[in-house]
C-alpha cells in the first residue's frame, strides 16, 4: 500500500509545501469526517504522463488517503486509495477544482448495492488562493431515519469546518511539541457562539463537565467564565478561560488538561470562522481521570522500584566496605585474597543496581557497566603488570535479570584474564569482543598471554571464580561457556546465550 508521501511524488505535480499541508489536513481530518457521518477521500489531479487518465483529455484525479466516519456507517467497503477517476465519474471533482468552489449537485452514486450522496470540496492552503486538491465528502444514504438534535448540531459544525477547509482555515496549523493525542467528537464536543456562550452540548461533554463540578445544564453558559471557575488552580483555571477565548478569536490553542474535583478532563479548542468570519469555536473534552491515575501508579510503583534498586546498591556497597575491611586485618594470604575477590563481586553486582536506580525501566545501558568493572580490575592489576583492556563492539541495553549474572561472569572473566595471562612485569592486552544478533549475544574475553595447560577443562576446574562463570552461564543465562586456547596464543573465553 502506497503512502500519501508516495502517491503525492510519483503521481502528482504538488510541490513539497502542499504535500506536507495534505499529511497535516490527513491527521486532522477524522474529526471532520466524525462530524460528517460521511467518508472523506482526497483527491488530487494526476501527472499528464500517469496512466489511467481521461481519454478526452480532461484531468484524471487520484485517491491520495481515506478516512472513514466512526460515527456512522462508511460508503465504501473497499480502500480507496490509489484508485484513480476520470472523464464523467470525476466531474464532481474536476467542478471543484477548476471553480474552486464546493460541489454538490447530482443524483445519489450507488456503489454496489450502497447508495451515496456526493460533495466536493476544494482544498486551499493558509498562504495561497490556489485550489491544490479536493475532498470528497461521501455520505452513505443507506440510513433514511430523521437525524437527532446531537447529529444536527455535529453536521452544523461540519458545514463550517468544510467552509474553513475551503477558505485554507482548517487544519489548523501544527504547534511546536503538540502532542498527536486529543480528544475525538465521541469523548465530547461543546459548540460555543461567537457571543461565547454554548449552544450546544454533547452528552459526553456534559458528563465531563459534571464529573468537573457543574450540576445545571451548560447550555446558554459562558463557557471560558464557567471553565475557569470549575479548576482547582486558579492559575490553571485562568489559563484555560484564556484558551477558549483565543480559539473565539480565531486562535489555535495548546490543547490543555484541566483538574477539578478530582476530575481530570482534556481540552482542545478550535476556532470555527466560515468565509473568515467569527462563527464561534468548538471545545472538545475527555475524561482522562482514570487514565491519568494509572499513569501515576505506574510513576509511583517506578520510583519505588528505583528506590529499592538505591537501597540494594548501598546496601552492596556497605557489605563490600565491611569486607575490604576484614581483608586488611586478615593475615593469612589465601583469605585476604578471597575476602578481596568477594570485594570485586559484590562491587560489579552494584553497578548493576546503581544504573537501574537511574533508570525509569528495569533495563539497563550495558556498556557503561562493563567499561566500569573492566577500568576497576586494571587499577588492581597495575602495580604488578601493565595490562590494557579494550572492548569491540556493544552490548546496547539488557534486562536486568540478564545483567546482573552477565556482569558477574565477565567480572571474573576479565579478572582471570588480567591476573593469570601475564607475568608479573609483563604488559598485554585483554579485548573483550561483542557480538549482538537480534536476541543473540556472544561475548569472547581473550588475552594473548600464557594460555591454558593442556588437561584444562572447564567443567572439572576446582577454582571458585570459574566455577561461578559456568553456573550463571549455563543455569541464569541457560547458555553456553567455552574456555580454550587461541591459536596464536593466549586464552579466550567464548559465552553465548539467547536474551529470551
């Protein structure tokens, strides 16, 4: 399926301007096309050198985008894009464009077995005159009942949104940062006069408003006055008064969320100004309470995981303390040495936690952690040799029930390789390769220093540290770990395991 952008540069003259105004009108338009109860297709003349065009030489017009009404049945059941009209299917159109004017005579189109009322709407941009497309607003007559006062009121807002589209007033213009989210013509629409007073209110609106603290009606009320009085903060309050009277004045507002009475309600007003006069705006509202308040359950039960991860840190990092301590006053060498290695581990398993108490999720950026723990275990190495560690490629962000056995692993991989590769004196290297394939990792610590003895083996090794590595290796990360020597010398420790 071709996209607008697509369709716009391979099958049309527009310039770039108008193409990026027809993908603003298309993210704006469900609203018309709700108010409507109608579908909505844009149209725009086709290149002469595009097939499918009009034998008789007038202009062949392209589906660019389609929407349909969610408030009523559509008149298509097929896509309408790309579709391409011409000659007398596409007089409707080719009156719009030419005329610049908004079509709508002409008997009822069936398709299949749906009847369907046509119009044509010409579309201008804000800075120019010229016609550069047209919206077909397409009507399924299938539903022949009397409309309600709620349709009427809808399909009145529609006829000036239409007049607006036409005049380059609508859609209105995109402000920095506005978020795409807002309120639909079902959450609630509240029509205001140009006097600012309501003249008409959904039943949603109501709603909304009650749950805000009105008890009356709101017809007849001055919406910005009512508004302002109903919000807690009367800095908020004054704010969102001053919103719908700049839509009144034919301003394009920040949509604004309002709080009263534990309610929380969205707000987006629009100007409505048919033939650019004042016709008054429309406020749309939705009741967001409950949304909101599962966003703050979910920021509270955040904070609360990273203060858990805060405290575990410094609890880790306390343990560590006590333990560097005890070493120094050991003075069997076999137990400092010991007591100092359960130092590095404790120490490399904070990391891990100190990260995910500045993280606003249970994920972590590896690579920093690795870098940390690989900086530490050359500091301790450099009064005996001259070791560089370096790392190849990235580990990119892991979870964290990967990352705490995966640093404790390549804690005492790295450590193995720093104090065992090289001779006291002697300088080395140790790299630390990387290789991430979707949910794949493979990790290889290799030296190029003594190697291993010739009956080594991983599984039968009585020291503590590997013993570790090939317990989280093959049981936390259910992987597989490999120790063996290099070809051209040295020691690598090859671990790959699957992140799901």
């Amino acid at each position: 399926m071709s996209t607008l952008r697509d369709l716009v540069e391979a099958r049309t003259d527009l310039s770039a301007a108008t193409s990026e105004h027809l993908h603003r009108l298309a993210a704006e338009w469900q609203l018309l096309a709700d108010l409507s109860f109608a579908d909505l297709l844009l149209w725009a003349p086709m290149r002469d050198d595009q097939p499918g065009g009009a034998s008789d030489g007038t202009a062949a017009f392209i589906c660019l985008a389609q929407v349909r009404p969610t408030t009523g049945p559509t008149a298509y059941d097929d896509d309408q894009v790309g579709r391409v009209l011409a000659g007398d299917a596409a007089e409707h159109l080719r009156v719009a464009f030419t005329e610049g004017r908004i079509y709508r005579e002409g008997d009822p189109v069936w398709h299949g077995a749906t009847p369907a009322r046509h119009e044509a709407v010409p579309v201008r941009r804000r800075d120019r005159q010229k016609v550069v497309a047209v919206v077909a607003r397409d009507t399924n007559l299938s539903d022949t009942r009397s409309p309600s006062h709620l349709e009427l009121n809808y399909l009145k807002t529609a006829d000036y949104l239409v007049q607006m589209l036409t005049d380059g007033g609508f859609p209105p213009p995109l402000l920095p940062g506005e978020p795409t989210t807002a309120p639909r013509v079902g959450d609630g629409l509240v029509r205001i006069g140009s006097d600012g007073l309501v003249r008409y209110a959904s039943p949603n609106a109501l709603s909304a408003y009650r749950r805000m603290g009105v008890t009356g009606i709101l017809s007849g009320e001055d919406l910005a006055s009512l508004t302002r009085k109903l919000v807690n903060d009367p800095v908020k309050g004054e704010d969102a008064s001053r919103r719908i009277s700049a839509a009144l004045a034919g301003g394009t507002p920040r949509r604004k969320e309002l709080e009263a009475r534990g309610a929380v309600v969205l707000m987006r007003a629009l100007p409505l100004r048919p033939d650019g006069r004042g016709a008054g705006a429309l406020v749309l509202v939705r009741d967001v309470t409950e949304v909101r308040r599962l966003d703050r359950e979910l920021v509270t039960k955040e904070a609360t995981i990273r203060e858990i991860h805060h405290r575990v840190k410094n609890n880790l990092q306390t343990v560590a303390a006590l333990l560097r301590l005890q070493a120094r006053r050991v003075g069997v060498p076999q137990a400092r040495a010991a007591l100092e290695e359960s130092v590095r581990r404790v120490a490399s398993i904070a990391l891990v936690h100190e990260t995910l108490s500045l993280s606003s999720n249970e994920s972590v950026a590896f690579d920093a952690i690795v870098d940390r723990v690989a900086s530490m275990a050359t500091e301790v190495a450099a009064a005996e040799s001259d070791v560089r560690l370096r790392r190849e490629g990235s580990f990119g962000v892991l979870p964290s029930e990967v990352a705490t056995p995966l640093v404790m692993i390549l804690n005492e991989l790295i450590q193995n390789a720093v104090e065992h590769a090289y001779a006291p004196g002697q300088g080395g290297e140790v790299v630390i390769t990387v290789d991430r394939d979707g949910d794949r990792l493979s990790v290889v610590v290799s030296d190029s220093g003594r190697g291993l003895p010739e009956s080594f083996r991983v599984d039968a090794t009585h020291r503590l540290g590997l013993q570790i590595v090939r317990t989280l290796a093959t049981g936390e990360l259910r992987g597989e770990i490999e120790l063996r020597n290099r070809e051209t010398g040295g020691t690598e420790a090859a671990l790959n395991f699957s992140l799901v």
